[in-house]
C-alpha cells in the first residue's frame, strides 16, 4: 500500500474542516437575516467566536488539549498574530471578538495547544472525528434540523464574501433560479405532449437522442430541491462549471422551444 499516512490524515482535517464553515455558515441567528458581517465573512475562513458556539472547545478540554475557552482564545491569538502582525490591529478594533481562523490556522492552534500544556499521546484522528460529530450536533433538534443543508447553504452563500463576491453571486444565484424555474416550466409542456421521449421520432439522430436524456434529466434535478441547491452552489462558485451550465442551457432551449 502506497498511502502516505500523512496524506490520509490532512485529507481528513480537509473534510472536518469543510463541516466546520458549513456548520458556522449555518448557525441560527445568521439563517434569519444576513447583515455586513456576514457578507463580509471570506471564504474559508470561521471566526473564534464560531468555533467556540459550534462547542469545539468543549472537545478540546475534553481531549485534555486546553482548560478552557479562554485558554483556546490566547493560543488561536497568537498563532494568528504570528502569521499576520496586521491582525493584532483589527483585533484591538473589534475588542478580540473576531479572530479569523483558517484551515492552517486550525491546524497550527491545535498543535500549539498540545505542546503548551504538554499532551501526551494525542489521538488526533480521533479527536477530529469528535470534532467533526459534535458541530453537527449542535444544530441537531434546532428549529433548522428539519431543513435540507444544501438548501441553507445555497442561501447563505449568496451573502458569503466582500460585496463584490456578493453582488456576482446574487448575479449567478438570479440566473440559475431562471434556469431551474425555465425547465419547470418546459416539463410541464412536455408532460402536456406525453413523455419527452416521446417526442422524437424513431429517425431521429442519435445526437438528439441524448439531449432528449440530458433534458429528462434537468428535469429530474430542477425538480428536486436538494439536487438544484447543491448544483447551484457550485454553479456559483466554479466559472467552468457555471459556463457548462450555460450552455446545457442553450442546448436544451433548442429541443424545447
């Protein structure tokens, strides 16, 4: 076996990484109402306040890494500081509240934390996947629990980034309701006329024959919510996934108009 072992566990911390800025992206009092702050939020980036309502400090001191909260505060400080001398300003401005913690940032702030209170035999695999379960804990039973993740995340991340960021999602997020609004409505005509495969005839090329599939199956995704959430957040975020969607689109204006 050729798996880097190291490879494996950063790839781990990857995708423990990625629930975490989901998880803070979705935090109650940011579903209701999306103000600077949030639009100001980078991507990639959790604040420590985040952290700490997500009770990631909780498996910290649990694990024996911190004391307590205050403890994580003064370590993440200055493991930040390190890397960025221009955020001890910022973070005398806005009186410590916000601390911007990335993927490296977070991996540094839990390495500081075993070697300042002298760790021993940490089981960090383990410790992420405690990590990892206790942030989706926290919105388990919550009046959002209910709701599709995609869903949510598809409308916060609208919101996600500097203005800029901002206004081209709204731009992209206008232009993909079109479009799954367009192929509700095509469906219906079609359905209308019986089934869409229906409408081409046995001499048909076998190029139309596939986009006949392909418009079924845009109709299968524009149907469903989880499916059109989760593709219009990488449709979004991915320039040449978002120019694939496009011309899909025109494509399969052809067959359908």
């Amino acid at each position: 076996d050729d798996t880097d072992p190291m490879e494996d566990f950063l790839e781990c911390a990857r995708d423990v990484w990625d629930v975490i800025m989901d998880e803070a992206l979705l935090l109650d009092d940011t579903l209701e109402s999306v103000g600077e702050s949030q639009q100001s939020q980078e991507g990639g980036v959790v604040s420590l306040s985040q952290m700490i309502r997500l009770g990631i400090d909780q498996v910290l001191v649990e694990e024996g890494i911190v004391n307590d909260a205050k403890e994580l505060e003064c370590i993440a400080r200055q493991v930040v500081l390190d890397e960025d001398e221009e955020m001890e300003k910022q973070y005398d401005e806005e009186g410590g509240t916000y601390l911007k913690i990335t993927f490296p940032v977070f991996m540094n702030m839990l390495n500081q934390c075993t070697l300042q209170n002298k760790t021993q035999n940490v089981n960090y695999g383990k410790m992420l996947q405690n990590v990892e379960q206790k942030v989706k804990d926290q919105r388990a039973g919550s009046r959002t629990n209910n709701k599709d993740t995609s869903t949510m995340l598809a409308a916060k991340a609208v919101h996600s980034g500097s203005s800029t960021s901002c206004e081209k999602r709204q731009k992209y997020s206008d232009s993909y309701d079109g479009y799954v609004s367009t192929f509700q409505l095509w469906e219906r005509k079609f359905l209308g006329n019986g089934d869409a495969a229906s409408n081409v005839e046995p001499s048909s090329s076998t190029r139309q024959s596939r986009r006949m599939e392909i418009l079924r199956g845009c109709f299968c995704g524009a149907r469903n919510p989880k499916v059109a959430a989760a593709l219009k957040i990488v449709y979004m975020d991915y320039a040449a996934l978002r120019l694939a969607g496009d011309l899909i689109f025109k494509l399969m204006s052809k067959i359908a108009k």
